[in-house]
C-alpha cells in the first residue's frame, strides 16, 4: 500500500526561495541532496532528472498550463473562455498524438536547415549597426529582434510585420507571470488581434501554396487525416509565441555565460564546428525554461507514493541539468565536454518535447558562431539585469556587452 504523497513529511520550502536567477542551481542542488521530492505551497518540485523524465514521459500526468487561471484566480470570462480552446500545450492523449504525428514532418532537421542561411542573414544585419562601436545592449539589439523576422520567414508573414508580433507575443506571455491577474485585458486583446491576423494569414496562403512551414501544415496529411482550420490557427500561433520569446532569452542567457569564459568564447570563434556543443552546454547550464508543471489526471503511484488525481508536481529543469548522478561536473560549463549523450531537459522531454527543437538549435548554433567571430575579446560593460523570478521564460533583461570590434565587418 502507497503512503499519501500529503501525509509524507517532505522537506518544505517556500517557493520564493527556489528563484530563477544564476544561482538557482546551487539553492536547487541543496534541496536535490535533502530529497527527490520538495513541498511548496503550489505542489511538489522534482529535483532529480530521473524522476522529471519519469514524469514527463507518463501519460497520465497531464500538462499544467491549464491551471493557471485557477492558480492566478482569474475570473475574467472572456479570458476564461478564450483558455478552453485546444491548444497543443493543453492536449493530451490520442488527441495530442494524432497533431503531434500530422505537424512532425514540417518540424525535421531538414526543415530547420532551409532557414539557416537567412538566419546568418538576420544575425549579420543586427550586428553591423554596432559592430565597429565595440559596444552593444545584445538583448535590446540582437535578442529581442533575432527570432522575429525567422518565425515570419517560418511561416511566409510579411517580414514589416515582426514588431507586431513581437508586441502580441509578449502581451500573451504574461500569462506566465505572477501579475497575471493585472493583464488579463491585455492578454485577451492580443490573443483576439493575433486570430484575426493568422485566419487572414492561413485564408492567403491556401490560394498561393509554398515551400514553407505554413505550406507544410496546409499540406500535412496522413492516411486521409488532416489539420483543420482552428488546429492551424492554434498551431501558428504556438508557433509565433513558443518560438519568439524562448530563442530570444535562451541566447541572452548563452552570451551571459560567455562573458564569464572568455577562452571558451575564443576557442567558439576558432572552431565553429563546437557550435552544436555549445548550444547543448548552454541550453543545459542556464536555461530560460527553468521548469514545468505537470498535474496527476488519475490516482498515481510512483516510488512507492501514492500521488491523487489533481496533485500538481513541477519538474525542475533547473534540478535535473545539474544532476551529479548524471552529469560529472554539472556546475562546470564546458563547450568541448562530451557529456556521454545525456540530455539536458530544457527543450522538455517526453510527449510535450519542444515541437521547434530543431529549429531552436539552429537559430542558436548560427547566432553563436556568428557572435563569436564578430564579437572578440566579449566582456561585460555593465551589469547584468536579470529578469524577475516567475513561471515564465527568464533571462537577462539587460546585457550590456564590450568586444574588440572586426576589421572588416561581417
Ligand atoms: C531555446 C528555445 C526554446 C526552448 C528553451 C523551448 C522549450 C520548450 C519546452 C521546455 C517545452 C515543453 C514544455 C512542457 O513540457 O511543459 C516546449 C514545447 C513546445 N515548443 Fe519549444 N522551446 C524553444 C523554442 C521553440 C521554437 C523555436 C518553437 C517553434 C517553432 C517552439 C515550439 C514549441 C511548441 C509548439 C511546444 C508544445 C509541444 C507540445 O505540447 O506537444 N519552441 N518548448
């Protein structure tokens, strides 16, 4: 017989405690040695990779997205309403399988690749307005715009079209927030104006077919089963916002790290071919999604607990990158380590694992070579600005950088 997971005495923390900054690694390494399991006052944190890939490979813990209306204690009906529709984040099972299966093909390495050289493209062009300066705000002037302009190209939007979704995007995003309870118009706003504009997107492009991300989905088939209207629409759109304000942090918080290993940054301009390396390295060492959330849709019986339906656990990525049974020398950040193929997890692991992986990492690895060679001798010229702790995507809200500038240009 399983005891309570309620009735256990776990170690407790309050959750303010675990934070997101830098040093979040250390405070969750502390609570990894006291126990695999933590109690905070929202549900239980896993601190140890083997119980969060467990987790999120199981079928029967549900993704928490879903909760977090409740967990704000949002009652605004428009919002209420607008949470109830399908979204691939919220579905699960047969349902979620089925789209997962129809949109993989449009997701390959292969489909990433077609966009690399516009990728060089992009990152050069953010680049040369400062790069004979020596001097940059790499968020402002390279994150923020970066992974606009891909996801337009992504998708065929008009490329003048990328502040405005960078606006919705980050409107919509603070649903993840702790205030959420403050934007919720906001939220709703967006959501209501990014329809309209995918509909209008989707309607144009059945008339005028292409080689391209959209074009797939419009054309994803398999054995007589389609996307409907609305399954493209909430694909597009988790496209705009799971591709935008993710890639963006996560190269914030790689160039952070960078400033603090300047050999490896030198050895990145030297050898390209580590570019793969150190996107993994830095995906796994500090990484904008520090975790997730998972709810029990039935009565759950793991290691001998007895977790009841509607318990909420989080995963903690954070935990897991820094697992010492996995990683030898997890708080050492090491571009030419061959880490023995373990996988960090914060592209997810599992039935929701990251659906723009490829994508994400080739965004990446372009962005990183490019800086190394164009940026040298990289340095902090200020302090960093971390943004607040939260559920959300996190990352500097600030990097103000110094480099020796190229000769040359790009
Ligand atoms: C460095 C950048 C990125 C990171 C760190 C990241 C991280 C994640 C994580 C952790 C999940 C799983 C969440 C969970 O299990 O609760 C996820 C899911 C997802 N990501 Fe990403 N992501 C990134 C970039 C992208 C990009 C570029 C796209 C789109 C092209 C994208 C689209 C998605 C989608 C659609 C899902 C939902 C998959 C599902 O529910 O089946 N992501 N991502």
């Amino acid at each position: 017989m399983s005891t309570l997971v309620h009735d256990l005495d776990w170690p407790q923390i309050d959750v303010d405690r675990i934070g997101a900054g830098p040093d979040t690694r250390d405070v969750v390494a502390d609570l990894a040695a006291k126990g695999w399991l933590i109690k905070t006052p929202f549900g239980y944190l896993l601190t140890r990779h083997e119980d969060c890939v467990a987790v999120l490979k199981d079928k029967r813990w549900y993704q928490a997205s879903r909760l977090l209306a409740e967990m704000n204690q949002i009652t605004d009906e428009r919002y209420l309403k607008r949470q109830q529709r399908p979204s691939i984040l919220s579905m699960e099972g047969d349902e979620h399988q089925r789209l997962r299966r129809l949109v993989a093909g449009a997701f390959t390495p292969r489909a990433a690749d077609r966009l690399r050289p516009f990728m060089r493209e992009v990152i050069n062009g953010l680049i040369d307005p400062f790069a004979a300066t020596g001097r940059c705000d790499f968020v402002t002037d390279v994150c923020e715009p970066y992974p606009i302009p891909i996801i337009c190209e992504l998708l065929g939007a008009p490329n003048e079209d990328w502040e405005q979704f960078s606006r919705w995007a980050t409107a919509i995003f603070q649903i993840f927030n702790d205030d959420l309870a403050d934007h919720v118009d906001e939220v709703v706003d967006a959501g209501e104006a990014l329809d309209a504009y995918v509909l209008d997107l989707i309607d144009n492009r059945r008339d005028d077919p292409r080689d391209d991300l959209l074009g797939d989905l419009i054309a994803a088939e398999e054995a007589g089963d389609r996307l409907s209207n609305d399954e493209l629409i909430m694909l597009v759109e988790a496209v705009i916002l799971a591709g935008t304000d993710t890639t963006r942090n996560q190269l914030a918080c790689a160039l952070a790290v960078f400033t603090d290993h300047p050999d490896q940054w030198a050895e990145l301009a030297e050898r390209p071919e580590l570019a793969a390396r150190a996107t993994e390295e830095s995906l796994r060492y500090l990484g904008a999604i520090r975790g997730t959330g998972r709810f029990a849709a039935e009565d759950i019986e793991y290691r001998g607990v007895l977790f009841p339906a509607g318990t909420l656990v989080f995963p903690s990525f954070v935990g897991a990158n820094h697992d010492a049974d996995l990683f030898d020398d997890p708080a050492r950040f090491d571009i030419t380590a061959d880490r023995g193929g373990v996988g960090h997890l914060t592209l997810g692991f599992g039935l929701h694992y990251c659906l723009g992986a490829n994508l994400a990492r080739a965004e990446l690895q372009e962005a990183l070579i490019i800086c190394a060679r164009r940026m040298p001798n990289l340095r902090l010229d200020g302090e960093i600005v971390w943004k607040p702790d939260g559920f959300g995507i996190w990352g500097p809200a600030s990097l103000p950088l110094a480099f020796d500038p190229v000769e040359g240009g790009a």
